[in-house]
C-alpha cells in the first residue's frame, strides 16, 4: 500500500497542528501537489528530510513545458539542484552532505533571481544561470514526492524528471517563506490528524472523531456527554408550561433528580 501520513507527536492529539510531516512509502504512483511556489524572482522554501535512500525526486515546479523549471533530487545519498531559466543551459549544484542517513536534516532554497541558493545543515551552496531573462517563470504547482500521472511528459520541461523514483521517507514542516503552501490534492496520502482520530481516538463515550482547521474535534451532538473529548456529563434543561402542579426530571452531571414545582392556576 502506497502512503504518506502527517505525523504529529502524540501530545498534540487534540491540539493545533503546528509542525507537518509527510511520510512516503516511496512506491509508483506517490505524490502530492501544492501550490504554486512564486520562485520566479524572489523567495524561500524550506523543509526537513529524513531518508535512507540514494536516489528519488524530492519537489519539482517548471513553465509548463518550455523552458524553465526547477528540481530537488536525491542523487547518491546527497542532494541534487538542477534549475534553468530562459532555455540557458541549467545550474547545477551538488551538495556534500550525505541524506540517506536516516537522520533528520534541514533544507532550505533561496531564490534570488538567476541566482538560486541551496542550504542543507550547515552547508551552503549557490549556483547562477547564464540567462538573457533574469526572472524564472513558474506556472506549474509545486510538486512533492512524485509528479502526478496526469501530467502530460509534454508539459514538463524536465523530460527525465517523471522517470526518477519517488520519495520514501519523512518531509517536515514544509514552509513557502513563514507559512505552509496549500495542498490541493494527493495520491496515497493520510493525514495523521485522521490517524489520530482512527488509531488514537481522543473522543470518550462514542463521540465522533473530526478533523477541522489542522485540529482533532469531538462530535459529542449524539452523546450523553459534552466538552472537548465528550467526557463531561451533559445538562439537559426542559422547558415546559403548565397550569397545576407537575413532575418533571432534570439532569445535571448524569446525577437524576426528581422536582416538584407548585405553581398556580
């Protein structure tokens, strides 16, 4: 079975969601699709990684097929940058630090017109492209992992890249400059807010486990219970009218009082 999960520490169940992890199986057919990442100018990516493996594409965004794009690979257990711009000849950088380690590693790609910058731990790297247009143009999402197989080879400009072997392993707190980039759609993906709600159910006494705005929420609306995990007995208040004396039940706390209450005709 093909997957990526978000995972999150098991304190946070219930909690926001402030750090995402992506893990991948690394079979065919894995993939996720965010965004479009505006690198064309300016800008920052940033992400951690942790994998055993020696080759596989980590993202990738291009024009749409004609000249310029932009791919992270793993190639021989280190990272790989290859970009163009304008239908120059592509930069290329190639880092040093080793990957497939197993360990966890921080990324970051700075974009600075021809200039693109690759940071991985301590080591830095810069290449530039030789290119009559400064600016790179983007028009494809930002893809992550695999490229999705409706994506025509046509409409990349990378004509290799399709062919690399996806991701396996984690990819954390995925960042477009402060903020996480929107995913629009996946293959193979489970968020771990719903593993959570599946493996790890927080919710008590039947409650419905959701998830909602990067939160875990109980449902407790078909319950005896109330509060944040449906733990908490429920008030029930009647509202009734009458002329002579009634009896009427109350429940407060699951404690059942029986009340009498004289009124007047």
């Amino acid at each position: 079975l093909t997957f990526f999960r978000l995972l999150i520490p098991k304190v946070l169940a219930g909690c926001f969601l402030s750090a995402w992890s992506l893990e991948f199986g690394g079979a065919t057919g894995q993939w996720a699709r965010y965004g479009r990442w505006e690198a064309g100018s300016i800008g920052e990516l940033s992400f951690s990684l942790k994998t055993n493996i020696s080759k596989a594409l980590v993202l990738y965004l291009d024009d749409g097929g004609n000249c310029d794009f932009l791919e992270l690979l793993i190639a021989g257990g280190h990272l790989q940058l290859r970009f163009a711009i304008h239908c120059a000849e592509p930069a290329t950088i190639q880092m040093e630090t080793r990957v497939n380690d197993d360990r966890w590693h921080m990324v970051l790609l700075t974009r600075n017109y021809r200039e693109t910058m690759l940071m991985v731990d301590g080591e830095t790297k810069v290449a530039e492209v030789r290119s009559k247009r400064k600016e790179m143009a983007v028009v494809s999402d930002l893809f992550v992992g695999g490229i999705p197989p409706d994506v025509r080879l046509s409409a990349l400009t990378s004509s290799t890249v399709k062919y690399e072997p996806p991701f396996m392993g984690l990819i954390s707190n995925l960042k477009v400059g402060e903020k996480p980039p929107t995913l629009l759609n996946s293959q193979g993906i489970q968020s771990d807010l719903e593993y959570l709600c599946t493996k790890q159910n927080p919710c008590l006494n039947g409650g419905f486990c959701v998830v909602q705005f990067g939160e875990v929420h109980c449902d407790c609306s078909h319950t005896r219970f109330r509060g944040k995990y449906c733990k908490e007995g429920k008030r029930n208040w009647l509202l009734f009218t009458f002329k002579r004396q009634h009896h009427c039940r109350i429940t407060e706390k699951i404690a059942r009082k029986d009340l009498f209450f004289p009124v007047r005709d």
